[in-house]
C-alpha cells in the first residue's frame, strides 16, 4: 500500500489540472468544455438626425418619425429605439423650420465642400498651365501658339512654307546678265486656303515658348495666285544683300507671364489667309509658319484640304 507521502504529488498533479480545465476556468468559459467568443466592441457611427420640437421647449434627435393617428413614432438616435408619443405635444412647426434649416447647411456644407475640391485642383495644375487669359478660360499646356475666339482655345498648327525661285527674274538673269538684274525668291505655302478658319473679328493670339524667350514674331497677310499662298517675296542683289516684302499686318504684344505672350489686333481681320511667321536673321521670316484663315461669323474650325 502507497504510503501517505507518495500520494501527495500525484494529488496535486490532479488538482491542477481540474484547476486548469475549461470546464472551470475564469470567465468566458461555459459548461461542456465549450468556450464563448470573444465580446468584440463594434463602433457605430451616429446616423444623421432632425430634431422633433416639443411644445414645451424641448426636442428629440431622430433619425425618422411617422405619424399614425394621434402618434408620432420616431426612430431616437440617442437611445437606438422606436418610440411613440402623442402628436398634440409636437411643434410642428418649429420642427418644419428646423427641418429648413437642416437642409439649408446641408447644401451650405456641399458647396463648401466643393469649392474647397475646385481650389485644390486649381493649386495641382502647373503654373503657366494654369493661366487664365480671361474669366473662366485657360491657356492649354505646352509650347506653341493659341487663338482665343468666343472664349474658345484653338491650338495652331505649323506649316512647312517653299521657297520658289521667280521665273520672271530668272528670265531677266538669262537675257540681260546674272551680274546686272538682281535673283528672287518667293515663299509660299502650298493650298490656296489653310486648314484652320476663324470667324471675321478680333481674335487673340498666346504664344509659349519652349525656354521663356521673347519671340520675334509678325503676322502677314498671304496674296492667293494658282491654289498657292505667297506670304513673302525676297530679293537678292549682287552685293549680296537682300531685302524682304510681305503685307504685315500690325498686332501689339507684350509678356502675360514667364515665357507666355499676347498679340492684340489694332483693327478687325478682313476675310482671307494669314501666317504668323518668326523672323529670323536679316528679318526674313522662317519657313515654318502658323498658318489660318478668317471667313465668316463663327468659331474656328478646321476643313480637310482638297487634293
């Protein structure tokens, strides 16, 4: 037989682990060995409410109400329920001005909302792309030159111009002597009418440049003769000098921003076809050129050359 002092250990190895056992441990234990889930604490938002005014000064906050008979059953976002009570001790009409109010800050609050959105889109965009050249209407990314017409931004395009030799000069160079009668040249653009048309008026032009620089630009009026575009006639004398003629028209410009100019038009464009050209060294104009043309009342658009 087990001595009394050899039972011991064995008797405390057993009671702890009844001790130690679901079936009696602490809380969150239940009969059968099976433990209960965790009480997990879910934060409810607070839903958006009204206030139900009574007679007697105070108020509700409800999420709801309806009225059924003599009454009112409410949705209380203060204690979660449905609730009734009569509807002869509600201020209707101190809760319909409530209700007003409400709605009023409500679109109060949107508008807020949005003009805060609308001013930080605003912030986002670049600076010189942010230029707005009059109210409500911006200057368009990138380099090159604008029209502005009937609060439109139009982009316009460069076109290659030729140079031709002037058959009547070459002519004259043949029977009379290279030496005595003086060459030409004529610079024109293929097409008797541009691709981009604005209406008749005073349109305005934006140029960008690609480093910030002020450009030497001037516009000119082309003279249209077999399906071309003349825009210049240069002549070149046997010392070697050359002179330049072409209908300039007269604009006024100055700096708008860092690297952005605005040309303005003393009088209204007449109907016909222009170029914007850059003069280059000795005031001949380049060869590539923005060129568009001025038709009737209307807003710039662009038509498909005819082959």
């Amino acid at each position: 037989m087990p001595s009394r002092h050899s039972l011991q250990p064995a008797f405390a190895l057993l009671l702890f682990a009844a001790l130690a056992s679901p079936a009696v441990m602490g809380n969150g234990s239940r009969q059968g060995g099976q433990q209960e889930p965790p009480q997990v604490s879910v934060p409810v938002p607070l839903a958006q409410g009204t206030k139900l005014y009574l007679k007697d000064g105070s108020f509700h906050v409800v999420r709801s109400y309806e009225k059924k008979g003599d009454r009112v059953r409410y949705w209380s976002i203060e204690r979660s329920a449905w609730e009734e009570i009569p509807t002869d001790v509600v201020d209707w009409e101190a809760t319909r001005k409530g209700e007003v109010a409400d709605a009023d800050r409500r679109k109060q609050i949107d508008q807020n909302i949005k003009d805060i959105e609308a001013n930080k889109r605003a912030e986002s965009l670049e600076v010189d792309a942010s230029l707005e050249i009059s109210p409500g209407v911006f200057l368009p990314e990138g380099i090159g030159l604008f029209v502005v017409q009937n609060g439109a931004v139009t982009s316009l395009a460069q076109s290659e111009a030729q140079s031709k030799i002037s058959k009547g000069r070459l002519l004259a160079q043949v029977m009379v002597g290279s030496q005595v009668v003086p060459s030409g040249h004529k610079i024109v653009l293929p097409g008797a009418h541009a691709a981009l048309r604005l209406s008749s008026g005073q349109p305005e032009f934006f140029m960008r440049t690609v480093d910030g620089r002020e450009p030497k630009i001037e516009l000119v009026q082309a003279h249209v003769k077999s399906k071309e575009r003349h825009i210049e006639t240069l002549t070149t004398y046997m010392t070697g000098d050359t002179t330049a003629k072409r209908n300039a028209i007269s604009i006024e410009g100055w700096q708008e921003a860092r690297g952005v100019y605005r040309y303005t038009l003393g009088t209204a464009l007449p109907p016909g076809e222009y170029a914007f050209a850059e003069l280059t060294k000795g005031e001949v104009i380049s060869l590539y050129v923005w060129d568009f043309g001025v038709d009737g009342a209307g807003t710039a658009t662009k038509v498909k050359q005819k082959k």
